[in-house]
C-alpha cells in the first residue's frame, strides 16, 4: 500500500505537460498496472482493493472490494498534477 502512494507521489511529476496538453493517462495507467476511472472536473481515480483480508463483522464476512481498500486520485493543475 505505501508503494502504490509513493509511486501515485512520484506520478505527479510524471504526468506534468504543458497547460494545453492533456495529461498522457494511458502512460500513469501502464505505471500503476490497471487502468484509471475518470471522474467529474477531471480527475482521474484509481482504486486499490485489498484481497489479503479476511473480516467478519457479527458472523457476516465482509467482501474488501466494500470498503477495505484505498484510492489515489489525479487532477491536473494548470502545468502540474495534484494527487488526493
């Protein structure tokens, strides 16, 4: 999980253009090894589910893809990228 937030850090200078030049998406996609979500006023999202978990909450399993995993989210910033 840290390896995916520093490399999502590291990203951000990666995907810095020209303010004309949209970000190259496929290229971050490729980096992180699945592809991305594009989300409104775009960003782009992308999810880290976990499947070494196991947890049961009062007897019933709870799947990881519900709310066990983590995202790092993209947004461009003029020539610049912010990632949340």
């Amino acid at each position: 999980m840290l390896k995916a937030i520093l490399l999502a850090g590291v990203l951000t200078l990666g995907i810095t253009a020209p303010a004309s030049a949209a970000p190259d998406w496929p290229a971050v996609d490729r980096a992180l090894g699945r592809p991305g979500t594009e989300q409104a006023g775009g960003v782009h999202r992308y999810g880290f589910p976990r499947s070494d978990l196991k947890v049961t909450l009062d007897g019933v399993a709870i799947k990881p893809a519900l709310a066990l995993g983590s995202w790092a989210a993209f947004q461009p910033m003029g020539d610049e990228a912010m990632v949340m």
